[in-house]
C-alpha cells in the first residue's frame, strides 16, 4: 500500500547526480514543391505559411537553448518560421550535417507512390527500405542512424545538462528514438513523426550510469487549440 504521506515526485524529475540533457526534435514544415517524388536529401524548400503552427510550437519549446539545424535549408526556413511567429531568435544555429535526412541516392526523384508500390511490403518498418539496404548511390538507415548517433552522443558531452533544440528530419528523429530505445535503430521506424511535430528526449547521466527517458513524441501542440475550439462549438 502506498505512503499517503511520501513526498510528490515529479515524473520528469531528475535524482540527485544526474545530469540531464534534453532534446527537443522539431521535424521541418511540410515541403508542397516535391511535386509527389522522393526527395531524401535534395535541398528542396518547405511551407511555412502557417503562423498559428509555429506559435504553437514556439509555446512549448525552452528559452536559452542550444539549437541546431541540418545543412537543409527546409529545416532553416523552419526554425526562422519558430522565431518570426515569436520565439527569441538564439545568438546562432549551428547547421549541423550529421543530422540530414538519409541520402536516397538513385531513388530520388522517383514517384513516391509508384515506388511504395514497387516495393514489398515490409510490416513494422514503414520506411524506403529495410535498415541495412542502402538506397542505389546512396545511404541505409542504419548509415544514417551511425551519424545522427555520433553527432548526438558528442552534442551530449559539449552540452551536457543543457536544453538542445534540434530542427531536422523524420528520419533522423526517428534514428534518435532507436538511439533512446536502447540502441534499437529498428523500433524508431515504428513511429509516427510528422511535419512540425516535437519530440522529446533525455539524455539522464550519472558516474556509473546513463540512459534515456522518452517524454513525448510527435506532439503537435496546435491541435490542442482546434480541439478546445471544436469542443466549445459542440457546447
């Protein structure tokens, strides 16, 4: 039977030696100029047109973090988007590589739902390709996860018990849940991470021991307003 009289322990709380580092994912806005191809790693721009979106987002994301972005420029044009609908702009975003979608080489270009078509299905991976086949002339998931796990365990030591702002790719957060999973690059392709969303992760250290916690993830924070709206006219 539980102590009524023990003390309330926040569930995201942190013990005593432990430092934690959190991660605040931010997928890019929804790119409208592909024109139904794959596009992996082309530079291609994104819609920002959504102000009510990116206020939303910028409401739930903390003030005095470290941000980065990849060298895309959707994810760029994203983290203006956040900053021009009222999030204090940070002195610099560092345009970070490692965190670009996964390069689909020859399939590029290709019509997506031709392609989907194409291919056999592979139930619980919802992804180009199994986590080893490379994409013709390009990269695997697994080659992707490699690098979006090196740039993160060395953001964790440059940064450690800081809050980073992240603004990249489905398929690089989804690379971050499989590294947050226990080294499982496999289960972070069953999720869901759509355009915009925010997904949380933490890093928690100690001397003998580190781990993740997993708060949210494709949380998209203007929904809870066109839900309340809804509810009211219902009422």
């Amino acid at each position: 039977m539980s102590n009524p009289a023990a003390p309330f322990v926040a569930q995201h709380s942190v013990p005593t030696g432990v430092v934690a580092t959190r991660w605040w994912w931010v997928r890019h806005a929804p790119v409208r100029e592909d024109g139904g191809c794959i596009y992996g790693q082309k530079d291609i721009g994104c819609d920002t047109s959504d102000r009510e979106v990116f206020e939303a987002v910028g409401k739930i994301l903390p003030r005095h973090a470290v941000w980065y972005a990849s060298n895309l420029k959707r994810t760029h044009q994203t983290a203006d988007a956040i900053w021009s609908a009222g999030f204090p702009k940070p002195a610099s975003m560092p345009h970070e590589a490692a965190f670009a979608e996964q390069h689909l080489g020859e399939w590029q270009g290709l019509n997506r739902a031709a392609f989907f078509a194409s291919r056999p299905v592979e139930v619980g991976s919802y992804w180009f390709a199994p986590i080893d086949d490379p994409a013709p002339g390009g990269e695997s998931f697994m080659d992707l996860y490699n690098r979006v796990r090196g740039a993160i365990e060395r953001i964790n030591r440059e940064h450690a018990g800081r809050d980073v702002i992240a603004v990249a790719h489905g398929g690089t957060i989804k690379a971050a849940l499989g590294l947050a999973l226990g080294h499982q690059p496999e289960k972070g392709l069953a999720f869901t991470i759509d355009n915009c969303s925010v997904t949380r992760l933490d890093h928690l250290a100690s001397a003998v021991h580190s781990g993740w916690r997993i708060p949210m993830v494709n949380q998209q924070p203007w929904m809870a307003g066109s839900q309340v709206a809804g509810a009211s006219k219902l009422g």
